[in-house]
C-alpha cells in the first residue's frame, strides 16, 4: 500500500523479486522492482551486453474470441488483422471514435488457437478492454487473463546464443527465433523452440516449459536486441 492509500496490485513473480532483494515501487497500479543490490549500472551494462529478463506482467493482456475475431477487431483498428496468419503477430493502434488513436497494441494469432491474443499498454488496459468490449458487444468476446505472468527477454544475448536464461530453465528455446512470429505450448508438451524453420517444429525431447504448465513465446520488435516475450499461467 502506498502512503496515498491507494491498494497495489502484484505480479506472479513479486515473491521472487522480493526474494532477490529488488527495490519495490508504485508503477501503473502495481508494486514493480525498480532495482536489485547489483544496482542500475550493472544491470544496463548486463542488459547491453548480454541480456536482461524484465517482469511486464503489468501490462494487459486478453483473447479476443467469436465467428470472426479478427475481422470484428479491424472495426478499431486500421492494421491488417484479417490476413494476420499463424504464428505471427503485428502492432495495431487501437482508434477512437474520431479516428484518433487511444492506444497500440500488440495482436497475434497463435497457431491451432481460434481466438486473437492481445497485448495493451499496462497505464491503459482498463480502458482499452472496456472499450473494446463495448465496441464489439454481440459480435466479439473479450476475457482479459489477469493471473497470466509476462516476462520480456532484452538483449544481444537473448537469442544467439547457445544458451538463453529463459532456455536453461527449459521454458522456451529462442535460438535464432523470428521477428514477429509466437508460438505457444501446450501443457505437458516439449519446450518451445523458435528457429529459423518452416512451421517452427519441436526439436527438443527434454521436460518442462514452467513445470507443464501452458506457455506462449512471442518475438517483437520494439528494441535494437531483438526482444522475446514468453507469457504463461501465474501458477
């Protein structure tokens, strides 16, 4: 709780950052880490120089399902949802009214998976999803997935390499992973692996990805090193 009063929210991985000796504050309506003992130099330079795992479960994340999810969402937005295919995923802005825009978003379409995935500004997504739900009232179904956890992984090292550390805990393998494309695993499958083959074929045997649990591995281009974002259940 901050000195205002105002009650925070937490994300899945709060326990552990707490754990690690992060320094806590009030972001976007969550209690976030700002920072960890090594301090804010060494994680930069860890970041630019090899890779950095960041908590963004904060931001909105939601499905969007009905007969045509896509072909109702290009209502509010001017991308190309409708020929949006399996395994990618692409930025929209999400319009208002008056044509202006309210907000962007990151839309994807995972294969085998009949509804859109969705990814909002985290100061926004309240309004974002009410908006859209209103908007598409009769025609679409919106579930936001508040308990589902979103790691973002940042850096040079976060996909060449032989090793990332999203992949030595055998939740997903980003090697040579592609821009724009995502794939999720379902539960009790092998690991995600995203590489540079046709329809992104499971090439591992090995256990895992979270312990069973369902995960989703997302590749976007929102920074120079490429960034990965693996998303899965807050349990």
């Amino acid at each position: 709780m901050t000195d205002t009063g105002e009650t925070l929210r937490k994300t899945p991985s709060m326990a552990l950052h707490v754990a690690l000796g992060a320094k806590m504050v009030p972001f976007s309506g969550y209690d976030m880490p700002v920072q960890y003992p090594s301090g804010v130099l060494k994680e930069h330079l860890h970041t630019r120089e090899k890779a950095g795992l960041f908590d963004v479960s904060h931001m909105g994340q939601a499905f969007l399902s009905g007969s045509d999810p896509a072909k109702a969402l290009e209502r509010l937005t001017p991308a190309d949802v409708v020929g949006l295919k399996e395994g990618m995923q692409r930025y929209g802005l999400l319009l208002n009214d008056q044509a202006r825009s309210k907000t962007i978003s990151c839309l994807s379409k995972l294969t085998g998976e009949p509804a859109l995935y969705l990814v909002v500004n985290a100061g926004t997504k309240e309004g974002d999803f009410a908006y859209i739900a209103e908007k598409l009232k009769g025609i679409a179904a919106l579930e936001p997935k508040p308990d589902r956890a979103l790691l973002a992984l940042q850096g040079p090292g976060g996909g060449r390499r032989a090793r990332t550390p999203l992949a030595r805990h055998r939740q997903v393998d980003l090697h040579e992973s592609r821009a724009l494309h995502c794939r999720r695993r379902a539960r009790d499958r092998q690991p995600l692996r995203l590489h540079r083959r046709r329809r992104f074929r499971n090439l591992s045997r090995s256990e895992g990805c979270g312990e069973g649990r369902p995960c989703t591995a997302r590749r976007i281009r929102s920074a120079p090193h490429r960034p990965r974002r693996a998303r899965q259940p807050a349990s």
